[in-house]
C-alpha cells in the first residue's frame, strides 16, 4: 500500500515513515500542499495521509480542491485540531477519517487497512485467494494451511494483486505501489520479485499477459 503523508513537522514524518514502513507501507513524504498536488500527478497512491496545518495551503482547502478535481483517493486527515464542529469540517470536505494528535501507530495503520478495505469492497482484514490467505495486520501468509514466508517486497507485490484481483497492472503500477517516488529501483526488479512469488506459491500464481503486464493467477495446488 503506498501512502503519501503529507506533514510539515518533519519529526512527526520521520516516525510515521519509519513505523508504516514496518508494517509494510510504502511512503512518500511532502511537507506542503503544492508538493502534494505534484506528487499525485506524477505517482500512484492508494491513500493519503493529510495534516491540516500546511504552510503554503490549509489541508482543508487542499482537500476541497483535491475533491472537486473528482480525485477520490481515501484519504485520512491527522490533526490536532480536536473540536467536534472542526472534525466535521474534515469530514464534509472529503475526508474518509479522522484521527486526533497525539495518536497510536496502531491504530493509524489498522484505520488505512480499513480504508483499503472499503476500496476494495471487502468485510474482513483477512485476504483469501484459492488456497491462499494473507494477513496484511500480521503480514502472515499461508497456502492450504502452510506457513509461506515472504520477504517485505514480495509480500507487497501480493498484496497489490490480490486487493487488484482482476486488473492487469502495468510494470510502472507496481513499481509505484512498491517503491517511493525517490527510491532507486533497478529495472528488473519487479520480474525479480515476481520469479520469487511464482517460486514460493507456484508458477501460475501470476500471469503474464504479454504487453500489458501482469495479473493475479491461482497458486499451486495442494500434493
């Protein structure tokens, strides 16, 4: 899941970074609003993470343009602006939730995974695919009942298939939804993570479709 934090309190940024990293976020730091606007132009993010007190805009004028741009990215205010009437106001903009400072990471992060849930439609945090069941909270992976460990990348690359079930993502797509917008990626990488997946969970687990990219398959069968 690639997030874009957009914080001026370079403080605060650097923890989140740190501690969505952790739980398998990728993150895309900016400090103003116009550095907002450029990176969702240039990039791919599922969600954003928004602070209100921005120096060049207020976050919720920010929000209302992003809004009225018909841009429907989830996005999640975090603010210490604490008054119900002032967590209204963030709502009626267009954001999808609210969370006060100060705040648990804990909770930060089970509120993205909510928001990924809703776009894409499902009840559960749990992700399961023919045989295959994914714990994004736990970053557990299991096929028919067998542990399967993956390394940070490849848990990422499954997990954009399978909250993608049925499109063809592009090279580029995944490369954003795995790496931030400043990382250094080779330009194999993502048919590197790819062999992988197909060595650990079967080598129909994921299509190639020849000059569009890839999509979710069906993993190995149980012996």
């Amino acid at each position: 899941m690639h997030i874009l934090l957009v914080e001026d309190d370079h403080q605060i940024a650097e923890g989140l970074c740190a501690g969505l990293a952790l739980a398998n976020f990728t993150v895309d730091h900016v400090d103003t609003a116009s550095a907002a606007t450029h990176a969702l132009s240039v990039g791919h993010f599922d969600a954003v993470i928004l602070d209100l007190g921005l120096p060049d805009t207020d976050g919720l004028d920010w929000l209302n343009q992003l809004r009225a741009g018909s841009n429907s990215i989830p996005v999640l205010i975090l603010s210490a602006r604490d008054s119900v009437n002032q967590r209204v106001d963030g709502l009626q903009a267009g954001a999808d939730d609210y969370l006060l400072k100060p705040f648990d990471l804990r909770e930060l992060t089970a509120r993205l995974q909510s928001l990924l849930r809703r776009t894409t439609g499902r009840s559960t945090h749990l992700i399961e695919h023919a045989g295959l069941v994914v714990d994004p909270n736990l970053l557990t992976v299991t096929l028919h009942g067998k542990d399967i460990n993956l390394a940070r990348r490849e848990m990422m690359l499954l997990l954009a298939f399978l909250n993608n079930p049925r499109r063809i993502l592009s090279a580029e797509q995944l490369q954003d939804s795995l790496y931030g917008l400043g990382d250094g990626v080779e330009s194999n990488a993502i048919n590197v993570h790819i062999y992988n997946l197909r060595r650990k969970l079967g080598s129909t687990v994921i299509e190639t479709v020849r000059g569009l990219g890839f999509r979710l398959g069906k993993p190995n069968e149980p012996a």
